[in-house]
C-alpha cells in the first residue's frame, strides 16, 4: 500500500478534499484517471491564459466578460494550486529533510 494518501485532483462530496488511498503505486485505474484529469485541468489552464490575454487587451471588453474570466481564471488556480499540493506531497523527502538540514561549517575554521 501506498505509504501517502493521493489528494486527487477532482473534490469530493460538498467540496471537501478527495483522496486515494492505493497499493498499486501510482499504475491503478483511479490514479491514471487522476493524472489524466490533472493534464486536461493544466491545459484547460494554459489555455485560458491565452483567453485572458486576448481579453484583457481588447478595450471593448465588458464587465461582465471580465467577471466570467475572472471566476474561469479562479478555477484554473484552484485546480493548479490542487495539482502542486497533490504533486507536492508525494514527493520523496530525502533524510535531508527530514532533520534539522545539513550542518554548517565556518569555512575560516577548518
């Protein structure tokens, strides 16, 4: 089994964060669905940047095409901020890290 938990990149019920506890090591159905769903969201992304971009330099734009762009926008960094926590925590932390860092020394003392 899986020594983390996987913060799946979709939210469960009422919003609350959804997670994957598997034994298959990141090669099952639900993590491949998940790093595919992961691929579309920071797509589905980039893409908008280039919407915005577009948008925000046609002085014709109206508010309330800017207020839609603004919750897409939103959506897009909920989703992106989601993939780096999930990426993030399955990370593999060197023993490194888990102290206090690596000792230093004065250069001059040696």
């Amino acid at each position: 089994m899986s020594a983390q938990p996987r913060l799946l990149p979709w939210p469960g019920p009422a919003g609350k964060p959804c997670y994957l506890v598997s034994d298959a090591d990141g090669e099952g159905y639900q993590s491949r669905l998940a790093d595919e769903m992961e691929a579309v969201q920071l797509r589905m992304g980039a893409e908008l940047i280039g919407h915005a971009r577009l948008l925000l330099h046609d002085r014709k734009a109206g508010a309330g095409e800017l207020r839609y762009l603004s919750n897409r926008l939103i959506e897009a960094l909920q989703d992106a901020l989601r993939i780096a926590e999930s990426r993030g925590g399955r990370l593999p932390v060197s023993d490194e890290c888990e102290s206090d860092g690596p000792t230093r020394t004065n250069e001059g003392d040696e």
